[in-house]
C-alpha cells in the first residue's frame, strides 16, 4: 500500500492517525513520516515491543497478555483502541506477531502477525501468516496495517 495514498485521504478528510507497534518496530509510522504532509495528519506512535509497555502505555490489560499472550488478536485490538483513545485520534493502527527467525511454536509460528485498526467504535482485526526473513515480515506486516487503515477509511466514507 501506498502511504502517500493514505496520508493524501487522511487529509482530505481531516482526519488523523496514530500508531502502537511491536514486531514492526516503528515501520508503519515511518511509512507515515516519510510521506511530506504527514505532520496534518499523524498524531504520534508508540513502539511497544515489551507487555509493560503495552500495558503502561496503550491500557493493554494484563488478563488479556496472560490470557492470549501478547500475540493475539485480543491484543492487537487492545493496542489499536488504546492507542487511537491516548492520541486522540481518529483512527489507531497496531501491529504485534512474531517477526523470527526464533521466537516461533507450532501454536504461534513465526511470521503470526495481528493488525488492528480501531475506529469510531469499532475494531478490525486481520491475522497475517507471514512469510520470509525478519526484515520481509516486518516490512509485509507495515504494508498490510497500511492496507487495513485504507480500507477502514473506505469503510466510513
């Protein structure tokens, strides 16, 4: 997905984003940055990559870390809204899975990838089975959270 497609919608609408990633590491909003106008419509992003900080800074529960581990759908949704909730924004992407080469178990493999985008009340979830090296799925999962906010836009008109 284009960022500069997505930055030049944002505007349009006035409307604004923000960002909560873990396995990305801050790819999304650095799709965003790089593109000039961001700054009309870029809240800010949070990389969150350990529990405490999901919990500290996007009200992530810790039942449902403990739950459903930081991987899961239930989280990304909970990274989403509160991200969206903290920034004020009108929209709040996330993105949390497991990047490799370890980290993987037959239950959560490696290249498991949840984005969310959270907005006016609701949440949409994707779970993405990724594959390729680290850099590959990190960068896949970016451009998909991209293509999942261009689509919630399409969403609301």
């Amino acid at each position: 997905m284009d960022a500069s497609v997505v930055i030049d919608r944002l505007a349009s609408k006035n409307m604004t984003v923000a960002t909560a990633e873990s396995c990305t590491g801050g790819l999304i909003a650095s799709s965003i940055v790089d593109i000039a106008g961001a700054s009309d419509c870029f809240n800010e992003g949070y990389i969150t990559y350990s529990n405490e900080a999901k919990m500290r800074n996007l009200s992530v529960k810790e039942s449902t870390l403990m739950q459903y581990g930081a991987v899961s759908t239930q989280t990304a949704k909970e990274m989403a809204m509160g991200v969206r909730k903290k920034a004020r924004a009108d929209f709040g992407i996330a993105s949390t899975g497991i990047a490799g080469p370890g980290g993987g178990s037959p239950e959560k493999p490696v290249g498991l990838v949840y984005i969310a985008c959270a907005y006016n009340d609701k949440c949409q979830v994707r779970q993405l089975n990724l594959s390729g090296d680290r850099s590959q799925v990190r960068h896949q999962a970016a451009d998909e959270a991209l293509q999942l906010l261009s689509d919630c836009m399409d969403e609301i008109g």
